[in-house]
C-alpha cells in the first residue's frame, strides 16, 4: 500500500558530511509525521529527528547542531543532512511517516527497510 525507500548511506571519515533521502510511493493521501530512527549493534533502536507537517522538527540531544531533518511534500521525501559525523553515529537508519491513504481516514505508521551509515576513524 505505502513504501519507504532509504538511499544516500554508506562510508564516511569521521568529521565529514553525508545526506540521507527517503521517498514515499503508494496509495498516498497525506503524510503527517517524519522520522529519522537509528539501530546500532547491540543497542536499541532510537528517534534521531522528527519533522511535522507544519515544519516542526525535534532532535536527540546526541545529534543536535549536527544534523538537519527536512521534508518536500510535493514529492514525498524526507531528508536527513548529516555533518560533523562521529564514529557513534554508525548504524542502520531507518525512515519512518505517519501516511493516510484515504481522505478522512485515520493515518497509519510505515517503515522504510534502512540503510548503513559507517563512521571510519
């Protein structure tokens, strides 16, 4: 019904940049919420950033000032701009929305499949 494509991870040095995407694709009428989730091994998984639909974004405190969470409605996606990357940030990021697909009905939570980000020392 609705699908969540992650792309853009990968290996990065400590100290640089990487930009994660996720776009929607489906039976989509609405998307309301937006999220960033991360998972490293051995460890549970987090909410790294979250954007509404008026535009209100929200941060974990460990990525704050480091990572910026965006959306483009018209098509669907939402971004994460990762700079000033520390080797902790390494883990499998998952993006996350909160889609109705159908007018006047409640939205549901879907999950995108994640994609690697490695921090090298």
């Amino acid at each position: 019904q609705v699908q969540l494509v992650e792309s853009g991870g990968g290996l990065v040095q400590a100290g640089g940049s990487l930009r994660l995407s996720c776009a929607a694709s489906g039976s989509i009428f609405r998307i309301y919420g937006m999220y960033w989730y991360r998972q490293a091994p051995g460890k549970q998984r987090e909410l790294v950033a979250s954007i509404s639909r008026d535009g209100t974004t929200n941060y974990a405190d460990s990525v704050k000032d480091r990572f910026t969470i965006s959306r483009d409605d018209a098509k669907n996606t939402v971004h994460l701009q990762m700079t000033s990357v520390k080797p902790e940030d390494t883990a499998v990021y998952y993006c996350n929305a909160d889609v109705s697909t159908v007018v006047l009905r409640p939205a549901k939570n879907y999950w995108g499949q994640g994609t690697q980000v490695t921090v090298s020392s």
